[in-house]
C-alpha cells in the first residue's frame, strides 16, 4: 500500500488547505496510507480532517524549523509519494527531501503567478531566486493553470512544467450550496445581488469593485453587494463604502465556513483580483449556476470562462469595465445548465487522477531504469 505524504503549514482556511484535503480525502478512500505533515496543527480545517487520515504535528511556528523534523521524517516512515503546494514550502520540502536521500516521488505545485505577484509586491522576488535555484530537482513540478505552469517554466528553465487543474468540485460542495442562508439582503424583495467571496487583502483589488458597484447601483438602484471574507483591507473598504454613501447596499459578513450558500443565493458573483493561481471561487459559483464576472487577470479566469464563453473578461483595474460586465451579466445571463456543465470539468476525481498518472508513469520510468 502506497503512503502518501502531503505538506502544509497550518490548517487555516486558504485554498491551498481545502484542495489538500480534498485530495486527501479522494486518495484515503482509494486504498493509499495519507498523511498529513502539519508544521503548524492549528486553522478551522482542522475540524474537517478526512477519516483516516493521519496528521503528523511538527509543532513549529517558523516553517525553515521544521526541516529536521521532515528530513526524519522522510527518513523513517519512507513515503512513496511527497506532495507540497505552496512555494515557500516546496523550496523548503525540496531540501528536505534531498538531505534526507528519500526515493520517494516528489511533486511540488505551484498556486500563485510568481511573476505577477513580485510585480505587484517586489519583497516575493526572493521567492523567485529561490524558485529558479530548487525546483529542478522536483520530480514533477505543476501549475494550476497554464499561465501559472508557463510562467514557473520561464523562472525555473524547466523542460516542462504541467497543468493541473484544482480539484473544487465535491458531493459535500453541493450539499453545502443548497443549504439557504439568512442574510436581508436575500430576503427584501427584487434586489439583485453580487457578491465576492476571498480575502480582504489588496491583491483581490476589491477597491475597484467598489468603484465599479457605485456605477451599477447608480443605474440599477435595486442592487446590493456583499463581500464574504475577513483580512487587513476591511476597514479601509468599509470606510470607502460610507465614504461613496454606499453603506445601505454593502455588506460585509466576514469569513463564512459555508460560502457557497451565499454563492447559490447571489445573482452575479464578481471576482477583482489583480492576479491569481488558478480561481477556485470562479469554479465554485458556475457549479452553483451563478453568472460569473471575473478580471482577466493572470491567471485562471480566462481558461476557466474560455476565453468568455462561460461569463464576462474584463481588464484589471478598470472600474467602468467591471461595472458595465456586471450589468450584462445580471440583464443577460447565461443558461446556468451552461455553466453547471462546465463546473464539472473541476471535480475532485478528474483533479485526482491526472496526480496518480504523474507518479505512475515516473514509477514505471525509474524501474524501466534501473
């Protein structure tokens, strides 16, 4: 029975924490021994451990700290596959992983356009140099989108970076969905709602969505905007709201451990970002049959929505676009069987099982070899 060792810091509520555990899930269930090496056991995920499971706690605050403890760790239980997904922590696995002289089959995965965000925050062309000089000796190495996978390739001079897509798409995703959610603005009668759903942190550029909603509520008075999310850009966004004297029609409800019912309910979700991985929350709300507006920010929207076909491409940081997208997307809608279709193209199993053949086919490779 192969074991399988997955590597996060924490088990805080990010994106990268819900699609290991989904992958976790997906393998236990399919006859693999999983463990889940956890520098830091503490977050809200760690209530929704898949059965099975095993957590290894590291029991370290600083991630750099509990390199000896994986290098033990990769020496002693000898894991057939190691996964990682976030860069600072694939740099360090990598290390980890080569000092240790484990066999195992090593696959990093990369969530972030690095280049785009060392445009946007210069302190993460660090990350960068570090990128370039570790990620060679990664088995495989994968991006969640092509344009995340393409710009890795160019950073690291890799032979071949893959694309995999996020696994988003779960039984227990639906059943969360179809769950109402009491919130007045689902309840006062004929108001549309577009709702955004991530952190309150300047790279969503949620500044600009606030611009763009003013327009829409000027034209449309029967609108209304909620931002589901915590994080450090919240006051200045409330101020912004009752600065435009917006404050009857923004809401702002913080983390929700269930967004997906407000996705079901809203009438346009609305993502801002000035760049992105992958997307999930784009995926989430087709599977929901919300209409989707999404800057075309690098990258996922686009190769998510097609190019457009399955909801409204806008430029970054133009409020004007952004508002006219929105009103299109709310006076014209696409067909949400259209988009529900699409949404399943992001399951877990489909996610899962292109990660199975990467490692088959290089432990087909390596006996072949030897």
């Amino acid at each position: 029975m192969r074991r399988l060792a997955f590597i996060l810091y924490s088990f805080d509520a990010g994106g990268v924490e819900r699609m290991t555990l989904h992958l976790a899930e997906y393998f236990i269930k399919h006859g693999y021994r999983v463990d889940l090496i956890v520098m830091n056991p503490k977050g809200e995920y760690a209530a929704h451990i898949p059965a099975g499971v095993r957590v290894i706690s590291l029991s370290k605050k600083q991630a750099k700290a509990a390199v000896p403890a994986m290098i033990s760790y990769f020496r002693k239980q000898k894991p057939d596959i190691i996964f990682s997904a976030k860069d600072y922590l694939n740099v360090l696995v990598i290390f980890a992983k080569k000092v240790s002289r484990s066999n195992a089959t090593l696959l990093v995965s990369s969530r972030v356009h690095l280049s785009e965000q060392a445009r946007q925050n210069p302190s993460s062309e660090q990350m960068i140099k570090w990128v370039k000089r570790t990620y060679r000796y990664a088995d495989h190495v994968i991006g969640v989108s092509k344009g995340v996978a393409d710009d890795i390739q160019m950073i690291a001079d890799l032979p071949i970076v893959h694309t995999i897509y996020n696994p988003v798409v779960t039984t227990e995703l639906t059943m969360k969905m179809n769950r109402r959610v009491d919130h007045p603005f689902f309840s006062i009668h004929e108001k549309n709602v577009f709702l955004a759903v991530g952190r309150l942190h300047e790279q969503k550029d949620y500044q600009t969505l606030i611009d763009a909603f003013a327009i829409v509520h000027e034209h449309l008075p029967d609108t209304c905007l909620l931002f589901v999310g915590d994080g450090d850009e919240k006051e200045a966004l409330q101020k912004k709201v009752a600065n435009q004297g917006l404050n009857d029609c923004v809401s702002f409800v913080g983390y929700q451990s269930n967004p997906y019912s407000y996705m079901k309910q809203a009438d346009v979700f609305v993502l801002s970002s000035l760049y992105e991985g992958f997307g999930n929350v784009i995926v989430e709300a087709m599977a929901a049959g919300t209409q989707v507006v999404s800057t075309n920010c690098p990258s996922g929207p686009k190769e998510i929505l097609a190019n457009g076909t399955y909801g409204h491409l806008v430029p970054v940081g133009d409020a004007h676009e952004l508002a006219m997208a929105m009103e299109c997307a709310l006076l014209q809608p696409i067909s949400p069987a259209k988009l529900l279709e699409r949404a399943q193209q992001f399951t877990v199993e489909a996610c899962a099982e292109q990660y199975a053949q990467l490692w088959f086919d290089h432990e087909k490779e390596s006996s072949s070899l030897r």
